[in-house]
C-alpha cells in the first residue's frame, strides 16, 4: 500500500514524466483533493475500488501517440460493428450510432436537469466498456481538458488533423454564425468559426454521419434535412467541423477554476457549467460543444455523433468530480433541479432514487449510484481522472 504522501508524489511524478503540459490550476485543485478521497475511502471502503486501483483516465495530449491511435481504432471499430438499434432508428447503421439514437431519445431529459452530470456519468461510462469489451481497446476514455488549448484548438493535439488527432477542422466555406435564440445581443449570435466544411485528415476523414441534423448550429444547403421528422432516419453525409476561438475563449482554465470555486451548491455549479444564456453566459458545458461545432457537434441532439464529443463530456465529468472532491460528504449526496429541462414542463425535484438508462442499452440505475466514481453502479464505476 502507498502511503498518503507517496500516492501524491507518484502522481505528480506520472504527470511531471508524461506531460509536456504541466498542471494547470484545475488540475491542481484536483491533485491537492486526492486526500480528501482517501480518506473518505477510508471510512466507507468500496470493495476492491481503492485509489491504487481505480483507473486513471487521461487527457489527450498526455496519451502516446499509440495510445492515441489505439482509441481511434477503437472507436473506428464501434463504427463499424452492427447497430442493435436500427428498429427504432433506420438511420442507425453502427453501435457507434446506438449512441446517439439514445442521445437523442433522451436529450430533453438529461439537459437542464437533475439527470445532466449523472446520466452523462453512465452514459459515457457505458461507451468506454463498449469499446474495450467489444473492440479490444485496453486503455480508458480520453477527457479534453479545454483549457490547455482554448487560445488555439486548431493547433491542438485534438485538431491538428495528425494521424494521433481525433481529426481536423473543416475546410473554410461561407457561413453565418451560431443562434443562441435566449441571449440578449451581442451573445444572441456567436461569429462563425474558421471551417464549416467535411473533415478531410485525420482517423475520421472518411466517416459518415447517418443521423440527424435536428438542431444543428450550422446550416447549409448542403447539409440534407432527415428524411424522418425525430432526425432518426438514414442520412449519410460527411462530418464537418468549424473550430471556433470565440466559443474556446469562455473555456479558459480561469473560467473552469472560477466555476469549481466559487459555486458551493450543485444547483449553482451546474447551472454555471450548463450556460446563463439570458445574461450572455455561455459556460463551459457549451463552450466546449461549440469550439468544435459544424455537424454534428454543434446539433444539441446529435451531437455524440461527433467522436470528439466523448473527450469533451469526459470533461464535464472530470470537472464535476474535482467539484466533488472539494467536499465530499456533501457533494456525493447533492443532486438539484427537476426532471425535465429548465423544469418545463413543470415537473417534481429531483432526488437520488431517480432512474437513469440508456434505452435498450442499459436498463435503470439510480442517481444515487452513480454519484461516485469510486464503486458506484454495483462497482462498474472504479475511476479517477489524471
Ligand atoms: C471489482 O469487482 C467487480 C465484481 O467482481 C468487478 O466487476 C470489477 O471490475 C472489480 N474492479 C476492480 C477495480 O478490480
Ligand atoms: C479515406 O478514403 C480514401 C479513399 O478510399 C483512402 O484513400 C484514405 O486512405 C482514407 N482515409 C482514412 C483516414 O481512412
Ligand atoms: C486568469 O486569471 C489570472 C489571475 O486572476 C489573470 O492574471 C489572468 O489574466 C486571467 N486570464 C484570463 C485569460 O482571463
Ligand atoms: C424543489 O426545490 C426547490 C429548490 O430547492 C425548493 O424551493 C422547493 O420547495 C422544492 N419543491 C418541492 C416540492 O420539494
């Protein structure tokens, strides 16, 4: 058994011997709480779910590039193995896109919510699963830590379009900016990004998306409507990106850090993250979504058919759970909000016992259980972030 000291000081010297980025003030409030989760562990122990092993999911640009290129494959191979939801959604053609037939089935539910941090939770942890158990990665879901790149995405490790990226942007084509129908002006229009077109480098130059668009942030007279009026119809198009500085410049590390500090309830802190769109607040939950932007990362229901979207959740995740660590005696309890999206229709408060699924890929899990990724979901859950 490591010490406490020791387990800090390995992590540190993991991060100082891998990263070329060193930790920044979110990751630091992070690595200074990891006591705080030792001793929590150490009053309620959860089975074989200890700090030493947990699994340690980490940022993009920390990853080789074979660790990179391992996951792309991964996700490659997701689709391109049979969907099992293609009675409920013609255009369902891969397991990649059960993914986002669920998203989208579900997208009213777990927004604005008190499902949005667990149901992301599962959500993302059931995808990870999929690609190892039915693809056989070995690693562990990537998170975007958005920060590290805000002043230039495009020339990220994420985007730089290098066989070890998750692909580039879009070639630049013409376009008007992003709609945010409840923001007063100026923030009820966002300046386009610098793309707009099919991604042609990188892992996914050659991927189709089938589903959608339903809300899509930009629209072209290329880009088909669905055949189907719930966007679930076959749609086959090519993936377009357009990086976007103006929405990366709201998820600086000092935005991130400002958001885990300075909001001591989970109504707050989620609300933050989520976006305050009628006081031109965007949040980071936003910011990261449309830093990628084009189809479909900027559609609000299909947005999972992006591959990126995966790191960025990741990160919301990541960021809730440092929020967590703060302290956990009461924030492994806290739930908010109601159980429909910025409560409309009215509906009830939340609380633990609520059940969270992923349609026919996953059946009920309450909230309660999926507040610690330390054990939680019957110990399917076993996971920090480095
Ligand atoms: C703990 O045990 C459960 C049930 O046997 C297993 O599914 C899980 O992978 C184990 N977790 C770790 C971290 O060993
Ligand atoms: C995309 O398809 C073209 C034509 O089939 C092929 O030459 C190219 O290698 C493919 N690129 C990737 C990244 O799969
Ligand atoms: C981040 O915060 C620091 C300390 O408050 C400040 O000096 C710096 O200008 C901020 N950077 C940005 C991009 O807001
Ligand atoms: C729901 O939560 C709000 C905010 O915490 C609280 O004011 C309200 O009384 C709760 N409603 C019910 C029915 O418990």
């Amino acid at each position: 058994m490591a010490s406490k000291s020791g387990l800090v000081a390995a992590v540190f010297t993991s991060l100082a011997v891998a990263q070329k980025y060193p930790p920044d003030a979110v990751d630091k409030l992070g690595i200074d709480a990891l006591p705080n989760l030792r001793e929590w562990l150490a009053k309620n122990p959860q089975g074989n779910c200890t700090l030493e092993t947990a699994v340690r999911r980490k940022e993009w640009g920390d990853l080789s590039t074979t660790e990179r290129k391992a996951y792309t494959d991964a996700v490659l191979c997701l689709q391109s193995k049979p969907a099992l939801t293609s009675h409920q959604a013609p255009g369902a053609k891969s397991r990649f896109d059960d993914y986002i037939v669920v998203h989208i089935q579900q997208t009213p539910r777990n927004h604005g919510s008190t499902f949005f941090l667990p149901w992301h939770r599962m959500y993302i942890a059931h995808y990870e699963n999929a690609l190892r158990t039915e693809c056989g990665y070995t690693g562990y879901q990537p998170y975007w830590n958005w920060g590290r790149y805000a002043h230039d995405p495009a020339s990220s490790p994420l985007f730089n379009g290098d066989p070890y990226s998750m692909s580039g942007n879009g070639a630049p084509v013409p376009h008007t900016g992003i709609p945010f129908r409840s923001a007063p002006p100026p923030f009820n229009i966002m300046p386009p990004g610098s793309g707009g077109g099919c991604v042609t480098t990188g892992p996914f130059a050659n991927m189709s998306v089938n589903i959608g668009p339903i809300a899509p942030s930009l629209t072209l007279p290329e880009i088909p409507a669905n055949p189907q009026a719930d966007g679930l119809g076959y749609n086959p198009r090519c993936l377009r990106r357009d990086l976007n500085i103006h929405s990366a410049a709201v998820t600086t590390t000092n935005y991130t850090y400002d958001l885990i500090t300075q909001n001591k309830e989970i109504y707050w802190f989620q609300t933050v993250m989520e976006g305050q769109f009628d006081q031109g607040k965007y949040g980071v939950h936003s910011g990261g979504h449309y830093t990628v932007s084009g189809d479909p990362a900027g559609d609000f229901y299909v947005s999972p058919g992006d591959p990126v979207f995966w790191l960025h959740h990741a990160n919301i995740d990541r960021i809730w759970w440092i929020w967590q660590l703060q302290d956990l005696e009461r924030r492994l309890v806290e739930v908010s909000m109601t159980k429909t999206m910025l409560n409309k229709p009215p509906s009830e408060n939340g609380t633990l016992e609520d059940m969270n699924n992923l349609g026919v890929l996953a059946g009920d899990v309450t909230t309660r259980e999926l507040m610690s990724t330390m054990g939680g979901w019957g110990g399917r859950l076993c996971y920090i972030y480095e």
